[in-house]
C-alpha cells in the first residue's frame, strides 16, 4: 500500500510526464503494456470508467509502460530505504517467494500480469514485488466475490467504504458523481444492507461474509506455505507492518488499524 501513497513514487511518474492523480492507473496496469481504459476498467473494478479513459492510452504518451514500471520500483526503493532501513529481510523474502509460488493464475489477470514481471534484485525490492503479487491475487479473488454477491462497482464501494470507516476516501478517488453514488445507497437500502449512514446488521454479516470468501480464495499460496511458515511471515513481518503503520506516508484510516 505505501507505494500508492507515497510521494517519492508519485514524483517518479510525475517526472515521466504522467498527472499525479491518474498515474495509479498507469502504475498498476503498466503490467499490461499499453493497455487502453477497457482492461482497467474490467480488473480494477471499482472505479468510474470515465477515470480510466482519461489516464489511458494518454499517459503511454508521456511514458511506456516499461519506464512506468522502472519508475514505480524506483520511487519505491526510496519509500523502502526509509521505512524498512538495513532490515534484513532474507528469511521474510524466502517465505514470500514460497507463499507466490503456490499463487495460480486463472481467473486472476491482475496477478497474473504482475507476476509476468521479473523479480528485483535487491531483497527489499523483491519483498515489496512479493507483497504485490500476493495482494493482486487477493484482490482478484476479491472482484470475483463481488461478482457472485452481485455488487456493481458503486454497490461494492458503498458497503465497503461503510464497512472499512474509509466512506469518504472512497468518494473523492473513485470518480463517480452524487447522483450515482446516491443511486447506489439507494439500492443497498432497498436490499436492507444499509440504513442512513450505516450497515443494518445484516449488512454487517453480507460484508464480512463476503471478507470471509475472499479470504477463502487466498489461501492456495499460504497452504503451499504451511502453517509454521505462515506464524513465521507474521512474526518476521510484524516489526515491518508497525514501521510502515507508523510512517506517516498512509492515510488515517489505514494507519489507525494498528
């Protein structure tokens, strides 16, 4: 997540010639090669098309994606010679290079185009490329979870901004109007997920039903893994997670997690 918020990576794209804002859709689908907005629009899901189409192709005038991309670790080895330091990451590294070798492609074109991707070098580098593709995954699974719960984009970020205290980040960065929004609200109402500003407790349960199926369709890379495995990530991975929480480069609502 640092990488979407720091502004040592977004100066790396604006110093491409990409806009700050609408650089994350080059950023994250720079994998793809010079996508237009259809591809975007189809995996990242949750955002309006219209921010898509205006990111894309135009940035790949600015910048191919292979410099996109070059920017993105660059920007990033400065975020990680901050936060992590000297850490020695050698053991968490091996584990994560364990984890994405259980990881499966089918169904997941996010994490399939990353992991497409040649490893880093450098092992915090390389840590932070794990942490992307195990978080691509997921987040492919995720899209496929809402899908099946029959969610649209502004359903999904409805009940999820309501469910992750993050409503008004959701707002202001997935580009849809009142009207739509508003729309949505409507209709989650209707179903009796939402009530006013707030999920109706069975909206509680559709939503962490929902957390609890896309979890499920995580786990192929943590089983591959092993359990011991999976207790050691957490345990190597703890003092990284309070140094990234502690930063000051996530928003509120990330870093008030603890």
């Amino acid at each position: 997540m640092l990488g979407y918020f720091a502004d040592d990576v977004r100066n790396a794209y604006v110093a491409l010639g990409l806009h700050p804002r609408l650089s994350y859709f080059a950023a994250r689908s720079a994998a793809f090669g010079a996508v237009g907005p259809e591809v975007p629009t189809a995996t990242f899901y949750v955002f309006a098309p219209w921010l898509h189409a205006k990111a894309l192709p135009a940035s790949w005038a600015a910048a191919s994606p292979e410099r996109v991309q070059q920017a993105r670790r660059d920007g990033m080895t400065v975020v990680l010679d901050r936060v992590v330091g000297d850490t020695d990451v050698t053991e968490l590294l091996d584990l994560a290079r364990t984890v994405c070798a259980g990881l499966t492609a089918p169904g997941r074109p996010l994490y399939a185009a990353h992991a497409g991707l040649e490893w880093p070098d450098e092992p915090r580098l390389a840590l932070w490329h794990a942490a992307t593709l195990i978080r691509e995954h997921r987040g492919d699974g995720h899209v496929a979870a809402l899908l099946h719960a029959g969610l649209d984009p502004v359903e999904s970020i409805v009940i999820g901004g309501l469910f992750s205290g993050n409503t008004g980040f959701m707002r202001s960065s997935r580009g849809w109007s009142d009207d739509e929004w508003a729309a949505g609200v409507a209709r989650l109402t209707e179903l009796g997920l939402v009530d006013g500003d707030a999920l109706t407790e069975e909206g509680l349960v559709f939503r962490k039903d929902l957390e609890r199926e896309t979890d499920r369709m995580a786990l192929e890379g943590w089983a591959h893994l092993g359990l011991e495995g999976t207790r050691r990530v957490a345990e190597l991975a703890a003092p990284l997670r309070a140094a990234a929480l502690g930063s000051g480069i996530l928003p509120d609502w990330i870093s008030s997690r603890g």
